[in-house]
C-alpha cells in the first residue's frame, strides 16, 4: 500500500531548484513520457511553455481534455507539427543576411548566429521568456523536432551538428531562470545524458497479460534520490505514481464504506473501491486470496477488515481462521473503530490451535475457540465442531449474512494441534470442505494462503473470485484472474475510505 503523487517527490524538489536546470526524459513510445511532461508543467510554479513537435496541438488537447479546461493551469502550446523551415532554409537565410550578422562584436555576432541556427519553435518560444521569472519549456519531441529541422543538410554549407545545437541551447539556457526538458522517443543513451542536469526514463512491460508503466530516475543534480523506481498510471489522462509501502504502524486506513444498496444474494465488502473493481462477494460462494511471499502480512489483513465490519454491522457472523502471527488484538485494530466492541465480542469468533506455555490471555479471550484440547486437556476430536457451524449458520439470514475467513497457514497449524497431517487427500477434499460450509446458506467464505501453497490448487476451480496480491519494489499489485480485472495498486485510505485501489493504465 502506497501513496498516490501527481508526480515523484524528487521531481517536485527539482523545479523547485533555481534556474537554469535542464533535464531529459526519454523512453519508448506510449510509455507515458508526455503524460508525465504535462504532470511536470501542472505542478510548476512559474511560466509554462509546452513546444509539440510530432503531435498536432489539437490532438494534444483531445488526449488531455484538462489542458483546455479555461487555461486554468497557464501551459502554453506551440504546434510545431506544421512547421516546413529545415536547417538548409536557416542556412540560406543566415548566409543571405551575413553582412547584417556581423559586427565588431565577435561575442554577439557568435552569441545571435547561435540564435539564429536554433530551430524556430525554440527561437519562438526563447522570447517568450522572461529573463525575471522562473519558466518550464517542455520539447515534445526533441527527436523530431532535429530530424525535422536538421533535414539532409545543403551541400557545402558549413551547418552546426545536432551535438552543437543542443550545446548551443544548454548555454543559451545559462542566461535566464528557465528549467528545459528534453522528450526524446528512445531508449538509449545519447549526448544529452552527459549534457543535462537531470535524466528519467519511461518503460512499459506486460506482466501475466496486463500493462504495467514504470519510471525509473537516473540523474537529478543536487536533488537526493530516494525512490529511483516508480510504477505509475495514466487514468482519466493524468499521471499518478504511487511511493512504496509505508511501515505498518505508518499507515493510514479508514472506516469501511457503508453499502450504497442492498443486493440479494449479494455480500457488500465494505469497500467502494474494491466493489468497483471486483465486484461484490457472492452468497452461497468463495473468493481465493492468492498472496505472493514477498506481501506484508498486513496486506491480507486491510483488503478483510472493511468486510468483517460491514458484516457485523450488518449484524452478521464472522468466523476467522487467522494465520499463525495475527491475534485477535490485530484485527481489532485493522478495524480503525468502525464498530463497536460489543458487537465484536459478540459476532466474531477465532479458531485457534492451542495456547503455547508462554502465551498469555488475551483481552478478546471471549472470542476465542481453540482446537486441539479442551479445557480439562482432553483431546478434541476433530469431528466436533465446538458449535461453529451453529454458530455462523444461525446468526447468518439473507438480510445479515456470514463472513467465514480462513488462512490456510492458521489451517496448517490447528491441523497439526489436532495431530492430523494434511495429505494430498484432505487438500483434494478442502474446496469440498469449504463449499459445504457456505453452500445454501447467506455466507461467503474466504479463503487467503501463498500462492506456492499446495492447498490452493484445488481450490482455484471452485472459487467465485481469484484475487492475487503481489510487491514489487514496496507497491502492493492487485488483479483478478477469475473473473479478469486489470491491475490495481493497493494505495492508503483516509476518513472515508479504508483503502484505495488505483488502475494501472
């Protein structure tokens, strides 16, 4: 779980340096490179000049509608698209008009036929700036526009290279307080990365068939880079990064969503966002929770708690098999006091292996029924129920339905309590196990495990929803596999929301 950025913290602390910076941002096509440019305009506090080279001004705006909302944000569009002169032209011209360039000067005679080779978007845009005020000039593309402007040259003439054009313009940029940025549509290296103060590349790559966006920063003089790495999404046009994971005692989470509607049949997860994406849990069926080793144990944890509360508020009962480092005390706390202890006393129970010689009680002792042994040290047969099944089956109607959560891992050990192994027969017999709990009833079950388990093999054909939960570099990934959702990534919650789930597009 992570925080969503409109842009890096390390790119916000590198406009925010004095002027002259300049910076390249290069990368493939389609990998997000003028979404972030116009992210980094967005958030300038100065003028904002975007020059489009390959992408006609009209077509810009139609991708990114929020550009026209009014000029409300002040960027500055300069079609380049339409633009015919190639340096063979500025040649002709700066060769027509030399006795008029030159003067006793040699500084400024050097300093404006160094102008005058410039391209004329750049020569447009230059006067555009103000010396006094800090300015964001984006090229989008640079590539396109030196193709362009550089042209198959005009024979003899002795034309500037493209190396000397873009030194020409750094030292240009050394006399005003403009920050430059570079677009280039390629991944390699090339001058520029040597040239510039600030480097950042834009990739794409699909993982188990969905499209993921990362950013990866390379070079930002005088700025500390802490996170190099960001995945990033371009839903409804704009540019969102999300920051790694927080520590658990860090994070913020919020109070479950109240459900908008009552469905039949239907349970509410007490989540918007996560009903928006996965749709609501079933009656009568199970969801799988495949989690990749690397994921917090937390993770599972925050995703349950919402539907745990709104089945209790909802005056459901809730059966909680937890893994073998999560108490009672935990839950309560994931809950953030979205209902009322009473009513977690009186409509959750937690099926435990017996206690260890050290353990001591636990302030939801009430809660609590272990396996294993009973009171007086008599083994329990593990046929006998403890009244479990009474318990979610009675309290659990069409209008309050039942929550039955179990975490393999927790499995694993009360089996192992009752001194039975779990063969590859009785992992072949669990979905059966699971679906007759639930199955005719107004109960959902959930079952969470390692998406190495052996045990969640058999029950991946059963499940109404596979959801799978995996880290990568401190973000929490989340998709459904059956039925198919994109990628999400699991962000903070705030006072109305426990979480948030953003789409990776």
């Amino acid at each position: 779980m992570g925080a969503t950025l409109p842009i890096p913290r390390e790119l916000v602390d590198f406009l925010k340096l004095p002027g002259p910076q300049s910076m390249l941002l290069r990368g493939p096509p389609g990998s997000g490179k003028t979404s972030l440019a116009l992210a980094l305009l967005q958030s300038f506090a100065g003028a904002r000049h975007f020059v489009t080279n390959r992408v006609p001004s009209d077509d810009v705006l139609l991708a990114f509608p929020w550009l026209g909302q009014n000029g409300r944000y002040g960027i500055q569009v300069l079609d380049n698209t339409d633009e015919n002169a190639d340096l063979s032209q500025a040649t002709r011209a700066l060769l027509r008009s030399g006795g008029n360039v030159l003067s006793d000067d040699a500084s400024a005679t050097r300093e404006l036929t160094e102008f005058l080779w410039l391209p004329g978007p750049l020569q447009e845009a230059w006067s555009r700036l103000d010396p006094q005020q800090p300015s964001l000039l984006v090229i989008d593309s640079w590539e396109a526009l030196v193709e362009s402007y550089l042209g198959h040259g005009n024979g003899g003439a002795d034309l500037p290279t493209r190396g000397e054009i873009e030194r020409s313009l750094l030292r240009r940029l050394g006399r005003v307080r403009a920050h430059v940025l570079f677009v280039l549509e390629r991944e390699d290296q090339t001058q520029l990365d040597y040239l510039v103060n600030g480097v950042a590349v834009t990739s794409r790559e699909v993982v188990q068939g969905r499209l993921e966006r990362w950013l990866t920063i390379l070079k930002l003089r005088g700025v500390r880079i802490e996170n190099p790495l960001y995945p990033f999404s371009l839903e409804s046009a704009h540019f969102e990064c999300i920051v790694p994971v927080r520590p658990y005692g860090q994070l913020q989470g919020g109070r479950f969503n109240p459900a908008p509607d009552q469905l039949p049949g239907l349970l509410w997860p007490g989540s918007r966002a996560f009903a928006d994406s996965f749709g609501r849990l079933p009656l009568g069926k199970s969801t799988l929770v495949e989690v990749e080793k690397d994921v917090p144990n937390q993770i599972p944890h925050l995703l349950l708690a919402p539907m745990l509360a709104h089945t209790v508020e909802r005056n459901g009962r809730v059966i909680f098999v937890p893994d073998a480092s999560t108490l009672p005390e935990d839950v309560w706390e994931a809950l953030h006091g979205s209902i009322a202890r009473h009513r977690f006393l009186e409509q959750v129970r937690f099926l435990l292996p017996p206690a260890g010689p050290n353990e001591g009680k636990s302030e939801f002792e009430s809660t609590i029924v272990r396996l294993g042994a009973s009171a007086d040290g008599v083994a329990v047969s593990p046929t006998d129920d403890l009244g479990m099944d009474q318990f979610l089956r009675s309290g659990s109607t069409p209008d309050s339905p039942g929550l039955f959560i179990v975490f393999l891992q927790g499995l694993v050990a009360i089996t192992t309590a009752l001194g039975m192994a779990i063969t590859p027969e009785i992992a072949q017999r669990l979905p059966g196990q699971i679906q007759a709990a639930v199955r005719g009833s107004p109960i959902h079950a959930i079952a969470v495990g390692s998406s190495q388990s052996p045990l969640l093999d058999p029950l991946r054909a059963t499940a109404a929803l596979r959801l799978h939960v995996r880290q990568v570099q401190g973000r929490i990934f989340l998709h459904g596999s059956d039925p198919w959702t994109p990628t999400f990534v699991l962000t903070e919650g705030h006072d109305n929301a426990p979480y948030g789930l953003l789409r990776v597009v």
